[in-house]
C-alpha cells in the first residue's frame, strides 16, 4: 500500500506534464496589435509612469497579486537539509495553495544560499518583483534572523509560514479547545515540546493572547528549556523558564495543555495520564505525531486531541491561516503582516468553528453527516469558504486599524464587528 501510495504521488508530479504549475495570459494576444501593445511599443507607456512614481507598478503589472515562495532547502517538510532544488516541490504545492484558496499567484524560487546574510540580500534584490515574500522550510535559529531582517529592509510582508501560519492555527485551536474545557488561556499551564520556528512563533503569540511566560514550559532534545541553562540561544531564552523541572515528564504533571511540534512518538500514555482534569493535547508532528490519539483518548476520556493529520478530527493545517492572511494584506497594500493581522486571523478562524456548518462544507466532507463545534470539531474544515469571505477581512481590517496598511478597507469586504 505504501509503495502504491508513493508511486501514486510520483505519477501526480509526472504526468500529464512535470510539475505544478504553469503561467497564464490575462491580456489578449490574437493579432498585430495585441502584440503592440503587450510588448514594444506599448509597454513603453506603463514603464514611463512607473519610472516616474514606483507604486504606479501595483496598477500596471501584476506585482500586487504577486507572491514569492522562497526557500534556502535546510528544512523541507521533515525531512531536513535536503536542499534547495530537492525543495521545489514544496514550494510548487504552496503555491496551488495560494491560488487555490486565495486566488494569489505565486513564483516558486529556491536559493543556494551559504550563508543566512547571502540569502536576505538575494530576497532583497528580487523583492521589487513581488507584493510579498512568504519564507518557507528555512531552519531555526537563521529563520528568525532572515525573517527580522527582511522585515526591516522591505516594505512589503514578509511572512514566515512555517512559523506564523503554523503559530494562527494552533491559536484558534487552543482558544476554542479553553472554551469548552472552561479554562483560560492566562491560567493554563502549557508545555510545548519542539523549540524551533513553529514552537518558538506560536508560544509568542499565545503570550500576544494573554497567556503568561511563566506558565510556558519549552522542550527541546536537552529537556526542559530552564533560566539555569547556557546552550540557549537569544530565541529560546525568551521561554527560559525559572524551574526546577528537567525532564519532558516533570513539564506535563498537571499540565493543562500539550502542543507538539517535534517528532513521532516522543509522548507516552503514562505521561498523559499525569496531566490536569480535561487536558488540551496538541500532536501535531506530521505524518507520525508525538502520541496517537487513539492511544492519548484510551489513556484520558477527558482529553480534547488535535493532530496535523486530515484522517483525524482537529486537523492543524495551515492553509487554513496564510493565504488569506496574504490575501487581507495584499488588498490594503500593507507593508507588514503585524501581531494584530495576527490576532485577528486568530479570532475569525476560532469563530467560524463554533457557528453552524455550512451546506457547501458538508459537499466537500460527504463522508461527514454532522459537523457540530465540540472536542472533536474546535478547527473549521480547509474546504469551509467563510473562510475565505471573513479571515482576509479581519486581517485587512487590522492592517488599517494599526497603520501598516496603504490603501482604504476595501469596499467588497463586509464591515468588522
């Protein structure tokens, strides 16, 4: 079955033409004068005018609906360093993601970069091409320093997926997975095992949220990240915590939430059991997570579970959060994507899940005959178009609340609450 399922996939890249994508004509080109105006002498015209005032571009080319998928290769999905070219593929299906979900167009480009400083100036030379840069399967610490730095230097959003989108999603899981379990996220104690770019993103913005860094207890493969050790670096010296815990077991008794984004199996039933009343249990290690559910819901029947897995309930997909955050910041022209773009990503995606499922849903899930928000259902389904009608809005909306943004609320989006 696995060989079947391999190939399977090996024939979806193949046939009936290599690859993902292809690039499309929006203009007619059927005569002389098509030609004319598409290249010389026409396109003189729209070089002028961008020569003269560089926003001009968002008008006359398709640059503000343009996004750079860019990787350097040292952390493609879990299989490490495997390099830029081996990457592409990866950045191809991002980018049937974007136009799938958000109608966005995507250039795919992979960089041999053997340096962080070498691939930030590369992006910055070819940022004038695009409305935005989203940085993918780039590995930690360099993604925090390439991302913080691209920040500084473009005035358009550059958004790391793995570590933002990832961060939107778990947050809109956790807030409604609280709100069932009746707990609050500044009381909670929250253990979080994996400290790279995902763990790192999401603990920040769940302290953005309320939640409090003494509270947080991060892991990595030398245990407990704690005030009194000296291999830390800057970002994981933000969740040192003043502990005496050392051992991944000691940051779960009476835990009330679990996020894992580390590696299989690495979480035992015993250690579940060890948790507070009504435990909140994030596996999300793909395609293998931390613990099984079925082995986590035999150990605890109060437990709420999600997975990054589309065979379980509570899937953590991130598609459900960057192309529409993208898309929100495309409409309004923000230079950044800011906490507060964030948050509101966060809170759209947590309300959706809670009211009434839509018919068009239940088409795309007709193996599903109800979908009702409880533990087994607190994160919307990818197919959910209110998904696509509210996240970018929100998202829009706090771009021109905070003033990042360069253009008005657009006019097609219905007004915030």
């Amino acid at each position: 079955m696995q060989k079947d399922k391999r190939q399977a996939a090996l024939d979806y890249h193949e046939q009936p033409m290599p690859g993902k994508l292809a690039i499309s004509i929006t203009k007619p080109t059927e005569n002389v004068s098509d030609l004319s105006l598409a290249y010389t002498p026409g396109v003189a015209e729209p070089v002028r005018e961008i020569a003269k005032d560089p926003a001009a571009a968002y008008r006359y080319t398709a640059k503000g609906n343009l996004v750079a998928v860019i990787t350097d290769g040292t952390a493609v999905l879990g299989l490490g360093d495997v390099g830029a070219l081996a990457g592409k593929p990866v950045m191809e299906g991002k980018a049937v993601l974007f136009k799938k979900f958000a109608d966005i167009d995507v250039f795919d480009i992979e960089v041999n970069a053997e340096s962080p400083q070498t691939f930030i100036e590369t992006v910055v030379r070819i940022s004038p091409t695009f409305g935005g840069i989203n940085l993918e399967d780039i590995k930690a610490p360099q993604c925090f320093d390439i991302e913080e730095a691209l920040i500084e230097r473009l005035d358009i959003p550059v958004f790391h997926d793995d570590q933002h989108g990832t961060a939107v999603v778990i947050a809109a899981g956790l807030l409604n997975a609280l709100h069932l379990s009746n707990k609050k996220i500044e009381d909670v104690k929250i253990v979080c095992l994996g400290a790279g770019a995902a763990g790192i993103a999401s603990m920040r913005l769940l302290v953005s949220m309320g939640a409090r860094r003494s509270n947080i207890y991060m892991v990595d493969r030398q245990g407990v990240v704690h005030s009194q050790r000296r291999d830390l670096n800057a970002y994981k010296f933000m969740f040192a915590n003043n502990t005496d815990k050392r051992t991944l077991e000691d940051a779960l008794t009476d835990a009330d939430v679990f996020i894992g984004v580390s590696g299989p199996d690495l979480v035992t039933a015993d250690q579940i059991k060890k948790m507070a009343p009504n435990p909140l249990v994030f596996a999300l290690s793909n395609p293998d997570p931390e613990i099984h559910p079925d082995t986590a819901k035999a150990a605890r029947e109060d437990i709420i579970m999600a997975t990054g897995r589309s065979d379980f309930p509570n899937q953590v997909n991130n598609v459900l959060g960057f192309p529409y955050i993208f898309r929100g910041a495309l409409d309004v022209r923000a230079r950044r994507i800011n906490q507060e773009m964030l948050i509101a990503a966060v809170e759209t995606i947590a309300q959706i899940a809670r009211e009434p499922v839509q018919q068009d849903t239940y088409k795309a899930y007709p193996h599903l005959k109800e979908i009702t928000f409880g533990p087994d259902y607190i994160i919307p389904k990818p197919m959910d178009n209110r998904l696509r009608e509210r996240v970018p809005a929100a998202v829009a909306a706090a771009a021109v609340r905070t003033g990042v943004a360069q253009l008005p609320y657009p006019a097609h989006y219905p007004k915030q609450k």
